[in-house]
C-alpha cells in the first residue's frame, strides 16, 4: 500500500464542515499535504442494507468501497449511544442524515442512556449498521484532561470499544452520594464549546448530578453561536418544555432532538444559568439565564438556592458521568 491509496475522511455526523486549518490540524500539516483529506459528503451516500430496527444504511461511498476501513476517534459518555467511540465513527459520523434521524430517533427509549451499552437500543444499531459495512479496524483512544492519551483501544471494533468503555468507567464515572442544589459545569473549551449544539452534552452530563429544582451553571463560550439552525428554531420557538417533548414524540426530526433532551431537564424545573458569548436576548428565549462571568452566576445561585445548598463543580463536564450510589 502508498499514500495514493490512503484516504482520510473527517466524520460530520450532523455538524457543520470543517475548515481547511482545521483539517490539517486534525491530521499534522505533513499528512493533510500528502494525502487525500476531505469531509464526508453525505449526498454521496449508497444504501448497504436495513438494520433490524429499520435504519436505512445510508453511508458515503467511499466508505463502502474501501478494501478496509480504519475508525479513529476517542471514547467518552453520550448521552444517548451510551459512549462515543467504536462504530459511532460509520453511525452518524460517514452516514447520511436521512440514517442519523433514524437511528436516533430512539433516543427516546429510557434504555438510551448515558454508560449504557447492553439493552441500548441506539448502540445495538450503530453495531448492526457497522457490521453490514464489512472489515473495520479500531483505534480509539482515552483522554485525561488535558487531552493526553491514558488509553488506546485498538482491534475489533466492539471488543476493543468496550475495553476502552472499562477504562472510561474506571476514570470518569464518580458515585455521589446526593444530587446537588447547584452544579457548576464547564464544557472543557475548544472545541466541546464551540457552540451550544456541542456544548449541549456537558449539559446533559451535569444533569445527573443536579436535584430537582436545582440550577445547573453552564460555562461555555459558544463563539460560533448556537451551532445548528433547527436546533436554534426548536429552542426559540416553543412555549413550553412540555410543547418540545410532545412535538418530537409526534415526528422525530434532527436538531430538535437535543433541544427536547434540553426540555427534559428543565421538565424537573431545573433552572440554566448559562455563561457564555451568547446574546443574552437570546439566551432568554430559550429559557437559559443569561450571565457574564462564571464568578457571577456561582453567586447568583447561592442567593436564590441559600448557602448552605450543596455545590458540585464539574470542570470537564462533556466527559464525566456522576452517578448516584446504590442505596
């Protein structure tokens, strides 16, 4: 084999495109000058077969038409695949979106959750849908903090997964013993925070640390905006938690989604106080509170939730489960 015959794809799943510096940066300058280097077009997708559940497989073409197929990526909690990783770099990441909105319509099903693989009905059909592919090879890897590989996962696509899985558990899964009043979260900067439809996961990881009735901070920059145009639409335009969740139980649609798993926590009337680069208009039409500065909020949830309510502070949020202790 040589470098004519290597391409890398960059997996989109339903985000927007990269740009050309951060492509390079994703594969060292060196690599993106010799060799082929683009996103994944999802209008050039061909359909390999239907999974159990119905999903369409719907994958870019030269994708399918690799003599063999390399997924990279990293392994961390997702809030409804169980982790990211393994085959969750074919399904969403090189399919079209006509198979995401399939398969994750059934992030629905309370069996969709965070640190859950067995019985998961999203992560049986990722795996199902790899499989109809053919011959892939994993290297995933785990990350501390500062983004310094402690764990490759590398061979079969679902064992070496679940390796790396084990490892994620035993480095970021932390038992609590109590919800808190209050919990401070940042998403961890560039590029979890990148807009709010990224940020959105660090979010759903604080919500299981918070009580109901509580207030989560969400730290997060959000410099390219809210991040995707239907997810903006459903988070602006509904009256009601309620009115999100019913509209997506009536018809699943992509980008709404998340604005119902959003609709799901504040349904505990959980209040958001969200700092960020955001208008703060804006922030307010979606049913956020809006602040300055992460020094500000703290204070302003003290004030409203007393000083004795119980903080929790969660500075890498996107990759860290709390889970409450067995009673």
């Amino acid at each position: 084999m040589c470098e004519k015959d290597i391409r890398v794809v960059f997996a989109l799943g339903s985000h927007r495109p990269h740009t050309a510096g951060e492509q390079a940066r994703l594969v060292g300058k060196a690599l993106f000058r010799r060799i082929r280097c683009g996103d994944v077009n999802r209008e050039q997708s061909v359909e390999v077969g239907h999974t159990r559940r119905g999903t369409p497989v719907q994958v870019f073409r030269p994708v399918v038409e690799a003599d063999w197929r390399v997924y990279v990526g990293n392994i961390e909690y997702h809030y409804f695949a169980g982790y990211t990783g393994g085959a969750k770099a074919l399904l969403p990441c090189v399919c079209s979106l006509e198979t995401i909105s399939a398969n994750h319509s059934w992030m629905v099903r309370d069996s969709a959750a965070a640190g859950r693989i067995e019985g998961n009905p999203v992560r049986e059909d990722i795996e199902e849908a790899a499989a109809l592919v053919g011959p892939s090879f994993l290297l995933d890897v785990v990350l501390d903090g500062h983004q310094r590989i402690v764990e490759p996962a590398a061979g079969d696509v679902t064992l070496a997964h679940r390796q790396g899985c084990r490892k994620v558990d035993e480095l970021y899964r932390v038992p609590l013993a109590e919800q808190a009043g209050i919990v401070l979260a940042s998403a961890g900067g560039w590029p979890k925070d990148l807009n709010l439809y990224q940020a959105h996961k660090s979010l759903e990881n604080a919500a299981h640390a918070v009580r109901d009735g509580g207030i989560i901070i969400l730290v997060a920059e959000c410099g390219e905006g809210i991040g995707h145009s239907r997810f903006a639409e459903w988070m602006t335009c509904a009256d009601s938690p309620d009115e999100l969740l019913r509209r997506l139980q009536e018809r699943f649609v992509l980008g709404g989604h998340k604005a119902a798993a959003i609709a799901k926590i504040r349904r505990r009337r959980v209040r958001i106080f969200l700092v960020s680069s955001l208008d703060a208009g804006l922030v307010r039409a979606m049913g956020f509170e809006p602040y300055a500065s992460a020094q500000e909020a703290p204070a302003a949830a003290q004030s409203e939730m007393g000083q004795a309510a119980l903080l929790a502070v969660m500075p890498h949020a996107g990759s860290t489960l709390p889970a409450m202790m067995a009673s």
